[in-house]
C-alpha cells in the first residue's frame, strides 16, 4: 500500500513538472548541447534572453516573444513579436525569426492577470 502510494505521488510530480513553464537557453542553434541557462518555474514570468544565446527550447505556456530587454533578468521591453502558439515549434531559434528582430524576451501571460484580462506583457512597452 505505502509503496503504491510513493509511486503515485512520483508520477503526478513528474506530470506537474512536465506542464510548469519552461524557457532553457543553449548556446547551439538546435536547443542541443550543454544549457546555457535554465528556466523552469510555476510562476515563470518575464525571462531575458543571455546575448550567448542562439536557441531556447520553450513550453508550458503561450510566451509573448519581444526584441527588447531591460538588462539579464530583468523586464521584457521593445517591440511584440509574436506569440507562441500549436504551430510554434519547440525549440526557436532567437536570432532568426520571421521579422529578422533577435528574441531578446519572453513573456508568459497566464502571470500577472489583472482587471479586464490585461496582464503584465501587455504593458510592455
């Protein structure tokens, strides 16, 4: 009983870890190699992208993607370009995307909700 118990509470960990946003940085350009940096966090909110970094592999969340950073960890800034969606693949490469503009931000938008359904990317500017 105790030992199916164990076995029960490992997997619904390993579900609840699997879904958390994610946004892990390598220095490849396929999201392969050593990582960079690593983000991997329930409340994950705003995370800048380090200037060594070519590819973050994302998941968990919509990510609002910008051209601009406050400094390394800080606010996102600078132009929306884009969201992540289905169809965006897992690993993006950060210096080439459609607009030809560096990712220098992502942004989760399930954090900071406020009234009238804005949240905190929305107000980056």
């Amino acid at each position: 009983m105790q030992y199916n118990l164990i076995l029960a509470l490992a997997a619904s960990v390993g579900l609840v870890s699997a879904a958390l946003p994610k946004a892990n940085e390598y220095k490849s350009l396929d999201c392969s190699g050593d990582l960079n940096f690593g983000h991997n966090a329930f409340d994950l909110h705003m995370v800048t992208m380090d200037d060594s970094t070519h590819s973050v592999y994302q998941a968990g969340t919509a990510w609002y993607l910008f051209d601009g950073k406050a400094s390394d960890g800080g606010r996102c800034t600078g132009n929306f370009l884009g969201q992540v969606n289905a169809d965006t693949p897992a690993c993006l490469l950060v210096d080439r995307t459609s607009t030809g503009q560096r990712i220098r931000c992502l942004c989760n938008p399930l954090i900071g909700i406020g009234a009238g359904g804005k949240n905190s990317c929305d107000y980056v500017s």
